[in-house]
C-alpha cells in the first residue's frame, strides 16, 4: 500500500458478514479495477463492540487469500494481534484501540499500520511522527456505517498533503458523486463501504465507477 502518485480505492468490508458468502462479492470487487487496500472491520450488532477472535480468525482465513493473490494489501481493525497471526499486511487503529507502539511491536517493522485521527490536525502530525504508514481522516460525509461526530472538512486534506509525505485516507460517507472533491483535496486514499457494497449493480460496477471518477479528477488536476 504505497504512496504511489494519484488518488486510489481503499475498501472496507461491511461491519456484518458471513465470509464465505462475502468472498465472491470481494472477488468481484477486486477484479473489476484498482484496489489499493481492503480493510477488516468486523463488529457485533451494536457496531461498536469488535467481534470475537474466532470470527476474525475464520473472515481473515477465507478473505485475505483473496486480496492477497491480487497484490491488495489486507489490513484488520483493531486487532494488531490478530493481524499478526493470521498473516494480514497490517492493521488499522483507532484512538481507542491499542496503541502506535503496540500495533507497530505485533505487526512488526514492515507491516502497515493505519490510524484513525478524524479532523484533528494533532492526532495526525503525532501519528506521522510515530511512524505510521497512513493517517485516515473523516467522516466527511454523513454516514451510518459508524457513529461520529467527526466531521473535517476537504481543506484538512489539502493541509495534509501539502505538508506531509505520509499517505492519507478520506473516510466517511463517501460515494462516486461525492468524492471528487476529495481527491481534489489530495486524498491519497478513498475509502467506502456502503457506496461498494450496497450498490444497486453490485460491487464490481462500484469499484469501476469509483475509478472512473478518480481518474477523470485525477486528469482535471494534471
């Protein structure tokens, strides 16, 4: 998951599933264009408690062959432990969640670790300079997917990459008509959920239209 040039799809499975059902959806996803990275993020029916070690266990063993085999990185939440044991590329943290220093000792020097720093400028410059791979600012956008009272705005990631080399991740509410704004705010990441996985055409024709938009931004700014 580099900082390559341009904006790029980051996916984030639904807080429910069943793996082995999902596991075509993902694979069609991933096939239909580019993915830079999907992330784990599994929670109970209250969405906010992290669902039990055996779950993610079991998810991770039947979708991160997936992504994987198609050079995406595969990244859990929460649980740098987990991500360790069952061979993902990393793990995504909160500021809830286990520590930087923590996340960086399970997953060890060339795993990647995320963290989540809403709208605040702080959280983000303390994270770059802990060393994180990626800082991931949102919700942008209204959304049900996760609670928050987050709400930055495009400038934050104008702010961002224009001073810092460490990638940055738009999330919250985002969909293709939406996020060109962010893209051209310097998003180095986008990541979706619902837009990709409750899209009326399925999975496949999100990921196609997120990179057409992506791309046609892409091209307004060159």
């Amino acid at each position: 998951m580099s900082n390559a040039p341009g904006c790029r799809l980051y996916l984030v499975t639904p807080p429910d599933l069943e793996p082995v059902a999902f596991a075509p959806l993902l694979t069609a996803a991933l096939d239909a264009g580019d993915v830079a990275c999907v992330q784990l993020r599994l929670k109970q029916a209250d969405r906010e408690t992290t669902a039990d070690a055996d779950l993610i266990r079991r998810a991770c063993d039947v979708l991160r062959p997936i992504a994987q085999d198609r050079n995406v990185a595969f990244v859990l939440n929460d649980r740098p432990d987990l991500a360790a044991e069952t061979g993902c590329d990393g793990v995504h943290i909160g500021q809830r969640d286990a520590s930087y220093a923590e996340a960086r000792r399970q997953v060890g020097a060339n795993g990647i670790v995320g963290v989540t720093c809403h709208d605040s400028r702080h959280l983000a410059m303390v994270a770059g300079e802990q060393g994180a791979d990626y800082v991931a600012f949102g919700a942008f956008y209204p959304t049900d997917t996760k609670a928050t009272p987050y709400r930055p705005s495009p400038e934050l990631l104008e702010w961002w990459s224009g001073l810092m080399e460490v990638p940055c991740v738009a999330i919250g509410g985002i969909t293709v008509e939406n996020c060109r704004p962010l893209v051209r705010a310097g998003a180095d990441f986008i990541a979706v959920v619902t837009a990709v996985w409750s899209h009326p055409d399925g999975p496949a024709a999100a990921v196609r239209a997120f990179n057409q938009a992506i791309a046609e931004e892409s091209a307004n700014l060159g």
